[in-house]
C-alpha cells in the first residue's frame, strides 16, 4: 500500500499521516512497527530492507519518507539525479515503482513532501500505484471554511466577523490558527466567538497584522492590503512604526533568502533573532514569494517612501498608502 501526500500545508498534511495510522489498529502498537526515514540521503536499497521487514506487534509495517520527492523536482530544466544515471534524471530510484509491487502486503509506505510539481518524475512515476493527496496553502473561501469546520469540530460557535479577522490575521499557517482557535474556545465559553474575542486574545496582533500586510503585498492583492492598513490605523498604530516594521519583515525576507538550506530551523531562528516559530514560519513562506531581483524592489520603494515622509512630499499616511499599492503591483 503506497501513498503519496505532498503539499505546503503540513498541518493538513500531519493530520492525514495521523489518520492513515490510526486506520492501521492501536497506535501504541502501530508505533512499534513505524519507521520515519529522511529522504535526502536514502538510497533505494534502505528503503527496501525498512519495508521488508516483517511488522511486530502489529498487523503492519509503516514506513514514512520525508523529502524523497523533492530530490527529483526539476530545477533549470535538469533533474537532480539520484544514484546512477537514468533518462528523466532518477537513476536507482527508477526501480522503486517495480518493488511496489512486490513490498509485503502488511507494508504501508507513505511518502510525504512539501511543495512538489506535476512533472516531478518520481511523482509521476509513482502516481498510477499510489493513493495521492495534496496539500496546499488555503486561502480565501477554503481557509474561511476550514476555521469555521474547526470551530464547529470542537463543539464551538464563531461569527462571520471573527472569522474574517482570523483569516487575515493568521492567513494559512493551520497550526498557529488551530492554537488560537483552541485559545478563543476556552475563552468564549458558551458564546460563539466574536470579533472583538479575536482583537483581544489573539497573540501579537500587530505583529500578525504586519504578516498579513506582507502576505496581501507579496500576493498582489492590494485591496486586502489597504484594508489591513487602515485597520492598523484604527488600533492606534503609528505610520512611521507601521513602515518600520514592513521595513524589517523585506530584511528578514532578504535574510533568510540568503541562509543556506543546510541549517537547521532552531539555526535559522537564530540567525534572524526571531523569538517565536509562529515568526519564523511567516518569513521562510514570504521568502518563497520573493526573488532578489523582487526583494531589491521592494527595498527601493521602501527607501522612496521614507524620504517622500521627511522631505514632506507626502504625508506618512499617504506615503504608506502609495507604497502598499506600488508592493503589491511588484508581485502581481
């Protein structure tokens, strides 16, 4: 049994895992015959003795792989290659499709990634034998429905308003909104949750409207934009420290862009002096959105705006406006 779950949102995607082992029986038992693997490195031959072998205490073997899909997406045209040479670029890993078919019945194998391509070969490859579900970011319709789902799933009641504010405030980072949810839940009680609720206990609502300012510039959608502005506005916050802030996030944006892909997360956390995880998975996403040649761009109208404000040319208020639209028009 093969499944392929691959996609940007992992809160989604762990929760699938956690529903394929409970499908499996008890998971204290299930747990002693699982086996987590890091893709990277493996090569073909360790992944066959893992799924071999025979499960104990439990009527089946799991075998989870992390990242071996991303070893084959495509990148400049060329396919990183595996373990020798083969036309689409897998090398040994071409021979994983036929062991499928000869993996012991009581194996389940699950291969779980982050944002992969259609024309991944190994993906396409693997498809037509495997159980395949993706997992994007939610957005919009989907992430509103999602919380109001999750609410409800918790026996809870929230409004129209408050899930409106959350979706802006979190966007889809599902884990740090499923904490604020089971926040909010215990906080309203019999009620449904409000928006006001929202505005009072959801952590660093600043700093979170300060992402959510960010995300609306890097996706282009300058009227969510403006109106996460203003709502900054109307909670007493000072242009000057609203553009110092954007300032900050494009150089973290920079900064992490620059990091190199073999530190860890605690590193890279250090390496930008964020305290919170919450922080940190903000700045990687919103890196992804960003090339240099964008994030230069951005600095330039940042530098612009800072200098219309002190020579007078425009008023702080006027000068931020002009600058979250000009953003958002440079990542359409």
């Amino acid at each position: 049994m093969l499944y392929i779950l691959y996609g940007q949102d992992d809160f989604s995607l762990n929760q699938a895992v956690k529903e394929i082992k409970a499908g499996l029986g008890d998971w204290e038992m299930v747990a002693t015959s699982t086996t987590s693997l890091e893709g990277q490195h493996l090569t073909l031959g360790e992944l066959r003795n893992k799924c071999g072998a025979a499960p104990f205490l439990s009527s089946h073997r799991l075998v989870i792989v992390d990242g071996l899909l991303g070893r084959f997406e495509v990148k400049q045209s060329k396919p990183r290659s595996g373990k020798g040479k083969s036309g689409n670029g897998l090398g040994e890993w071409e021979g994983l499709a036929s062991y499928i078919g000869q993996m012991p019945e009581t194996t389940v194998l699950v291969l779980v990634d982050g944002e992969v391509k259609g024309h991944n070969p190994l993906l396409k490859k693997l498809s037509p034998l495997a159980e395949v579900r993706t997992f994007p970011l939610l957005r919009g319709r989907d992430l509103k429905a999602w919380i109001q789902q999750r609410v409800r799933a918790e026996g809870g009641d929230i409004t129209p308003q408050a899930v409106n504010l959350l979706a802006e405030l979190i966007g889809g980072d599902l884990w740090a909104m499923n904490g604020e949810i089971q926040k909010l839940l215990l906080y309203s009680q019999e009620r449904p949750i409000s928006e006001d609720d929202v505005r009072q206990l959801v952590s660093h609502v600043q700093e979170a409207n300060i992402f959510a300012l960010v995300d609306a510039v890097a996706e282009g959608r300058t009227e969510l934009a403006q109106r996460i502005l203003h709502r900054l506005y109307d909670d007493g916050v000072a242009p000057t420290y609203i553009l110092v802030m954007i300032t900050r996030q494009f150089r973290l944006i920079a900064q992490a862009r620059d990091l190199g892909k073999g530190l860890s997360r605690p590193q890279i956390q250090d390496r930008l002096g964020l305290k919170s995880s919450y922080s940190l998975d903000k700045t990687l996403s919103q890196a992804k959105l960003y090339d240099f040649e964008g994030v230069k761009r951005a600095y330039d109208k940042l530098l612009e705006t800072d200098l219309a404000i002190k020579t007078g040319k425009y008023s702080d208020k006027l000068a931020l406006e002009l600058l979250v639209t000009e953003l958002a028009c440079l990542n359409p």
